[in-house]
C-alpha cells in the first residue's frame, strides 16, 4: 500500500510540474496591432501585404518582413498614409480564411477601437482621432499562418474634401462634354 501511494503522489507532482511548464510556454492567438512608427512605405487608402512567416515585421520573434506586391520588403511593417485626408477607419481582409482563433486586436496609436468579425477573416480599426495624412504607421501580424495576405481599406472621414486633382481632372471632362456639344463654325464664315 505503501508503494501505490509514492506512486501516486510520484505522477501527481509529474502532472503538476508538466502542466506548470506548458503555462510557461509563450502561445500566441493570431493578432494584428496597430501603433505608430517613423519610417515608412507610402501607400493609398487601399493596399496590401503578405507576411511570409505569419509574424511580421522582422522584429518579432521568428518574424518576416511584410512583403508588398510579392517584391517590396518593409522589414519592418510601417506605412505612411499617402493620401490627404484623414482616415477615420481602416480594415483588413485576411486570407487564408482558415485560421484558427479566438483573434485577437490591440490599437495602440490613432484608432481606440478594434474587432473581428465572427469567421476572423476581416479586423478594423476605428474610433479615435484617425491616421492623418502623412501619418506613419506600424502593423504588427502574430501567430498567423505562413503567407497569409492583408488586404488594408482606409476610410475617409464622410465629408472629406476631395483632392484638388480629382476636381481638376473633373472640371476638364465637364468641359470636354460642353465643348463637343457646342456647334463650330467654320473660320471661313466669320467676318
């Protein structure tokens, strides 16, 4: 009898000490984060990446550079908001879409708010003062699988002012149309 019972306060402590160390190893729920940075890779309010590890950028444990385009490494994960305006919202659409959860968000800098949506195949960032034009930003990728592309869409603010071009290149077609439905007269005719 007193075997059986060193036997079992023998594989009791085993399996205490067993499921002690396997808290102490680190594992990660996929996560994306967002934060500020300096330095960076400018880019429109729709733009994408591929993290070749899952984690991304280069500074995380086991991470990648975020490649855009297949071609372009941004080592370390930050973009400048090319645009001019504020964006006041900015997803991503996440693809594989087979991962495993629960997902997880952090807004660390321009956005107070994050979620997923219930397949974990799309996070947005929202609420707070925005990325503003010119504005450097990082995004963080953890614990994804490997190659797995973010497909980013900012939003800008309701009542943005379009850009002076785009207003421009649209006065010049309004004009086009006036012009080609206006009759010429010939040189000759005029006295």
């Amino acid at each position: 009898m007193k075997v059986f019972s060193v036997l079992l306060l023998g594989g009791m402590f085993v399996t205490c000490c067993a499921a002690a160390h396997a808290d102490s190893i680190p594992i990660h729920d996929p996560e994306v984060i967002m934060a500020g940075g300096s330095g960076s890779l400018p880019v429109g309010s729709a733009f994408s990446f591929t993290s070749p590890s899952g984690t991304s950028p280069i500074s995380l444990l086991g991470g990648s550079p975020c490649l855009v385009a297949g071609i372009i490494s941004v080592p370390d994960c930050i973009f400048k908001n090319a645009t001019k305006s504020t964006w006041t919202s900015l997803s991503f659409d996440i693809s594989p879409g087979n991962q495993i959860g629960p997902f997880v968000c952090t807004a660390l800098d321009y956005f107070a708010n994050c979620s997923f949506n219930s397949s974990g195949t799309q996070v947005t960032f929202s609420g707070g003062p925005g990325i503003g034009a010119g504005d450097d930003f990082l995004v963080e990728v953890i614990a994804w699988l490997p190659n797995t592309q973010f497909e980013g869409r900012a939003k800008d603010p309701p009542n943005a002012i379009p850009e002076p071009a785009t207003v421009g290149l649209l006065l010049m077609g309004f004009g086009a149309l006036l012009v080609k439905r206006r009759p010429w007269r010939s040189r000759s005719s005029v006295p």
